[in-house]
C-alpha cells in the first residue's frame, strides 16, 4: 500500500488569491490543483501560471468536462496539466478522447453513479476516480461514514486509484485507515488554516503515521 499523495485544491475565484494560496504551500503538496471555480473564472491562465511556478510538480485542471473530451483536455495539456477531471456522466468516447491528450484522467463521482458505470470505465481504460463529499452535501449536514468507505474499498478492489475530497481536515484521515487510497484532496483545509504552510505539513504527517511503516516494516495501521 503506497503512501497517500496529498493535493490542494485552488478553487479561489481569481487568479490572484490562487497565486497567494499557492505561495504558502506550493513546496509542501504533491498535486496542485487549478479547481473549477478557478478553471471558469480565469481559464487556462490558471493552469499556465501554476506551470511556470511548479515545473517539477504534477498539475490538474478540475474542468469537470462533460463534453469535447479531446479538445478540453488538448486544452488543458497544451497549458501545463498533467492531469485533467471528466464528470462522471460523461460518456465513454469523451473521456477516451480526454484521456488521449493528457497524462491521466480523473473521473468525478457526482450523483447517481454506478459500479456497473464505473467497470465500463476501467475497460475502457481509465484508472483514476474522484470519490467526493460535495461541498453542497457538506453544507447540508452530510459527513463521512461507512456507506463512503465501503464504496471506496470496492473502487480500490476494482483497480482504480481512488482520491478523495470533501472537507477533509487532519482529524478526518483516521477514518481511511487501511484504505489505499491514492490521494487525498484538501481545499480550505488547508488554504483557510491560520498558518496553510503548517496545517500542509500536518496533513503529510498524518499521513505518514496512518501509512507509513513502522520499524518491522509493517504498515502502521495494523499496529
């Protein structure tokens, strides 16, 4: 089971704020995301900027495409992304279209998704889902729970590589333990922190100490 990668995701409303954000822990993340509200409100300027300042560092474009898979992502590639998102309801040629121009290819779990949707996707050759607590969900009082996990276990056994988001703070990632998850996605977790920089730092630390191993070699979370 490999270390959890951890990302931040910029959905600031300019690029200005994203710029800001970034500068504080751009050093500390693996995965720097130009979020949608970032994506809509400044296009792909977002993702060149984040580029010029991160060159060694993977990117994403959350455009959440539901359409002209190829020429979005052709977009977003010729931008800087490595990586890109389709929404879940997209169909098969779209995101097989996406999937030609950019490294990778997130698919977003939104809605009435299924397992039997989600084996279409793997055969078709995508291996990376989104699986989300939506920040409307979030608001409405909805919080993470078993009905999740036990989700995102069958997705891992399927193959995918699993990311998860959705008001995620350090406190929550205990709930994942012995899940391999692939990445996990902090927005305000991190950005709205009194000190982003620390609060980055103590989300990779909690990571560490949920998946890392501990002296025999072990995975810590069988201790």
């Amino acid at each position: 089971m490999a270390l959890p990668k951890l990302q931040i995701a910029l959905d600031n409303g300019m690029l200005s704020e994203a710029l800001a954000s970034i500068s504080q822990v751009g050093d500390e993340v693996d995965v720097i995301e130009a979020g949608t509200i970032l994506c809509l409100a400044e296009g792909m300027e977002a993702v060149r900027c984040l580029r010029a300042l991160y060159p060694e560092k993977t990117i994403l474009a959350d455009t959440k495409c539901a359409d002209a898979g190829g020429t979005v992502a052709k977009n977003c590639a010729d931008a800087g992304a490595d990586w890109m998102t389709v929404i879940c309801c997209a169909t098969i040629p779209t995101m097989q279209a996406a999937l030609k121009e950019v490294q990778d290819l997130q698919v977003e779990l939104y809605g009435d998704w299924t397992f039997e949707l989600a084996a279409e996707w793997k055969q078709a050759g995508l291996t990376q889902v989104v699986y989300h607590q939506s920040r409307d969900a979030l608001l409405a009082g909805e919080t993470w729970g078993e009905k999740d996990l036990a989700k995102i276990r069958r997705l891992v056994e399927m193959g995918f590589k699993v990311s998860v988001t959705g008001g995620l703070e350090v406190e929550t990632l205990p709930l994942f333990a012995g899940i391999d998850v692939f990445t996990f996605i902090a927005g305000r977790g991190i950005r709205d922190a009194a000190d982003p920089r620390q609060a980055a730092r103590e989300f990779k630390a909690e990571i560490a100490r949920i998946w890392g191993l501990d002296a025999n070699g072990e995975p810590s979370w069988n201790l």
